[in-house]
C-alpha cells in the first residue's frame, strides 16, 4: 500500500480520534508491565497484549498482517534495535531490557507508542541507556511547537545522545500516523536547528529514537524483521505520538499508570 507523502493537517476531531486509538496503545503497554518477569517468554507477553486489544478494548492489533508482520506487538531485547518478533524461546532473563511496541486500530485510526521495560535490575550501563534514551525523547517532544522544524527536534534528541557517549540509530526514524500507520513525514532522530520541515498545528507524528550503547550500525536477521547493533551493544527505544497544537504540544500516548520514576513530557 502506498501511504501519502504530503503531510495532513488534522482537524480538532480528527486529533480527537487519533488521541482514542493513542490512548488505548498505551494502555496495552501498562497492562502488560507487570507480566515483565524473569522467565516469561515473548510469546506470553504478545499473547497478553493481544488478549486485551481484542477481547477488551474490541480494537484491532494494527501490526498483525502488516508488510507480513505474523505478531500483535514487537519486542527488542537487549541488542536487539527494533522489531524483534514474539517467540516462545525467548525468555526473559534477569537484568534484560525489552522494548515492546504496539499499534491498534480504532475507529479507523492508529495509536502506536512503545516503551523500555526493565528485567529485574539490570547493569549500570543498560540503566543509563534506558534512562538517556527516554530524556532523548522527551527532549525531542519539547521541541514541538508551530514555526519549530523536524531538524530542531533531531538536534535535541542527538545533543541528549552524545552527551551520553551514546550513538542515535540513523536507519529508521518516527513517522506520521493518522488513518493509516505510517505516514509523512520521516521523523528524523538527528539534525540542524532550523532545517527541514517547519510544523504546523494539526500535524500528528511518532517521535521514536533508538540508541545504542555502542556503534550506531545496524544489521537486519534473517527473518526479515529483527533489527539488531552490528557490535552487539545494548539499543533501547521510547515511543510517543504527539500532536502540534496552537501553542505547542500533546502527547497522545500517555501512559494511564503515569511516568514511575521518569519525569512527565
């Protein structure tokens, strides 16, 4: 399917619709929290999270079928970048770090966060990716604003990056989402202030950096889906939809547990 290139401005109703399905990712991310244990495999975490968008929230999981994708959520451990599929003889271990990542489809709109998960206490340096990595996010997400640009919110999120002596992913970006899952325009999570495109209020985009503990080269697997580091560090990933408003931003992905121990967008 080819998905539009220029980039929509949405209506207050239409942001409406895109904050419902936003919402109800998220909440799939805080129903499956607790179940990320020690020995509990992927599969049983995409199981739990299917249960509850179909059976609960009577949503469709958006990743299943897409381009192929066979799995309701993706989860990426540890040097695994993105797009790591559910399996059985995956289980999780003590001190892992896990991305899981879900879209649903509501009312004919996307939501798509994702969210870092911690495997018990994980080692000094995957707690400080995982922390550096979310304060990257957020930096980005302060960003936006009317009359701001894309390169304003890559600078933000590689300056939090380096300063950490992390590397920023440069093979995938965030994306704009409304009726259809990706969508203009590329989020780019690097950059000059002030270049590139200048937003407008009713523009709806994930802002979604990875980082790498390591290198910022990536290698796909076999499978055709799992992205991992080409040196095998640790990667970590935070994902939030956010809407331009009049004066500023909104975050349509929040998460109804709250933030825990991070600071609020």
């Amino acid at each position: 399917m080819l998905m539009p290139r220029t980039v929509g401005i949405k209506s207050p109703e239409e942001i409406a619709k895109a904050r419902a399905a936003g919402r109800l990712a998220a909440e799939v991310l805080s129903v499956v929290a607790p179940h990320v244990v020690p020995g509990v495999s992927t599969e049983e975490l995409d199981r739990i999270c299917h249960a509850h968008i179909v059976q609960v929230q009577r949503a469709t999981p958006a990743n299943i079928g897409y381009q192929g994708y066979p799995k309701t959520v993706l989860t990426s451990v540890n040097h695994v970048v993105c797009h790591g599929i559910p399996s059985p003889d995956k289980i999780l271990r003590k001190g892992d770090i896990v991305n899981i990542d879900v879209a649903v489809v509501h009312d004919g709109w996307f939501g798509d966060t994702s969210r870092m998960f911690c495997v018990g206490r994980p080692s000094p340096l995957a707690r400080r990716l995982v922390d550096t990595t979310y304060e990257a996010m957020c930096a980005g997400i302060r960003q936006v604003r009317p009359g701001a640009t894309l390169g304003d919110i890559g600078h933000a999120i590689q300056t939090v990056a380096q300063r950490a002596h992390f590397s920023v992913v440069r093979d995938y970006c965030g994306h704009g989402i409304g009726r259809n899952y990706h969508e203009a325009p590329d989020v780019l999570h690097y950059g000059r202030r002030g270049e590139g495109l200048r937003l407008e209020a009713g523009m709806v985009f994930t802002i979604e950096p990875m980082l790498n503990a390591g290198k910022a080269a990536t290698r796909e697997l076999a499978d055709g889906w799992t992205v991992v580091t080409q040196d095998h560090s640790l990667s970590a990933q935070w994902e939030h939809m956010v809407a331009v408003t009049p004066d500023g931003y909104e975050v349509l992905t929040v998460w109804p547990d709250g933030t825990g121990d991070y600071a609020p967008v």
